[in-house]
C-alpha cells in the first residue's frame, strides 16, 4: 500500500472481529517500531506484544472517550503491543512515533488499531513483564477490523460519533491547518 494511500486510510478501530493476529504481523509490527525515528538516537523504547489473557489487559483500557460506549468482549483486540520506555531516557514522543509506524504496518497487512493512552498503567505494569527500570507509554490495540470509520470534515468539532452505526470522525479541513508565507 501507499503510504500516503495508508496515512489517508488509517483511521483507529474499535471494535474487532474474533480471529487472531498473525504472529509474523507482530513481529513486522515491532519491527517497524524499532525503526522508527528516535531523539538523539536515544532508542529508549522496548515493545511486548501481547496475545494471551487479553480480557485481563482490555479491563485496563479506556475506549472512545466522547462517547457513551465501549466495545464488548466479544469486539475486543485481538492483541496488544506495550509501548515500554526506559526511565529518564529519550524523549516521551519516541513512543507515539512507534506507535503510529505500529498502526500503518498493521493496516498494510489488513489489521486495524487504536494507540490508547487512557490506560490504568500502574495495573497493566503489574500484570505485563514491564522490566523495572522501564515505563508504560501506551499501548497498541490490534485487530481485524469490525467497524469502518469515516472521516468527515469540520473545522470546530473534534468530537467524532455514531451515525447510523458508523463512527464518524471529524478532521480539520486542509485549508484550515494550512499556514502558507
Ligand atoms: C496518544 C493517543 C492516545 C489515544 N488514546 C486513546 C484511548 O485511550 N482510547 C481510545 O479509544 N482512543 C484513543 N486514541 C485514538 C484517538 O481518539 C483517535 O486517534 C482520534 O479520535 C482520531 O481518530 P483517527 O485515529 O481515526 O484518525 C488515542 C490516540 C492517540 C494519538
């Protein structure tokens, strides 16, 4: 796929279908994190991906926050990789780059995704094998995608929604974010 055909039709998923992630997407995935660009070359960043007891790490996630919604179990990931960052090394935007080349590597192989930061991350650094000179940053959700969200342009609203069961998810519109000199 394109990349810029990808970035365009990235769009985080939410609910997802009961089939599993293939190991080998996985491991492109983490792969693609790994080279992804660093601060300084600082490198902080270590990944588990997650596949088993994933009801245990899905009680620690929060979902689509300007709605009255959450996925149900049956639409729940079907993996996770943890986004782990050694304490007081690099910089914290390292793990949202990772994560954003997690997500397009995932949809070049047909699996959807949602980064999630509004995670219980003390509980989930309990229950995930978080070495302990490293942090949580955020977690990757992975699917196949049961819903297919739509993009709609507004130049005020951010709150994306439900219509006719489709999540609809505002943007900006290009000539609003576009500062020309
Ligand atoms: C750093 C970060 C944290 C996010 N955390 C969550 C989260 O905890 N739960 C969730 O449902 N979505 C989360 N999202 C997804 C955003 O809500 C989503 O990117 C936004 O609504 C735009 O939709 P799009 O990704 O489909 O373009 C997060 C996104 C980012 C970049």
């Amino acid at each position: 796929m394109d990349v810029y055909e990808a970035i365009k039709n990235r769009r985080s998923i939410r609910r997802y279908k009961d089939e599993e992630v293939p190991k080998s997407v996985l491991k492109k995935c983490v792969n693609a994190a790994r080279l992804s660009p660093s601060g300084a070359n600082k490198q902080p960043l270590k990944f588990i991906t997650v596949t088993e007891k994933l009801e245990t790490v899905f009680e620690h996630t929060n979902w689509a926050g300007y709605l009255d919604w959450d996925p149900t179990e049956e639409e729940m990931p079907r993996a996770y990789i943890a986004i782990i960052k050694k304490i007081d090394t690099g910089l914290k935007t390292d793990a949202g780059i990772a994560a954003n080349n997690i997500c397009l590597t995932a949809l070049n192989e047909g699996i959807g995704s949602c980064i999630l930061g509004a995670i219980d991350k003390e509980e989930l650094e309990e229950i995930l094998p978080v070495p302990n000179n490293y942090e949580l940053e955020l977690m990757v959700a992975l699917g196949y995608p049961a819903e297919d969200p739509q993009v709609i342009e507004s130049e005020e609203k951010v709150e994306y929604y439900h219509k006719n069961g489709q999540l609809h998810v505002p943007k900006r519109p290009l000539d609003k974010v576009w500062i020309e000199r």
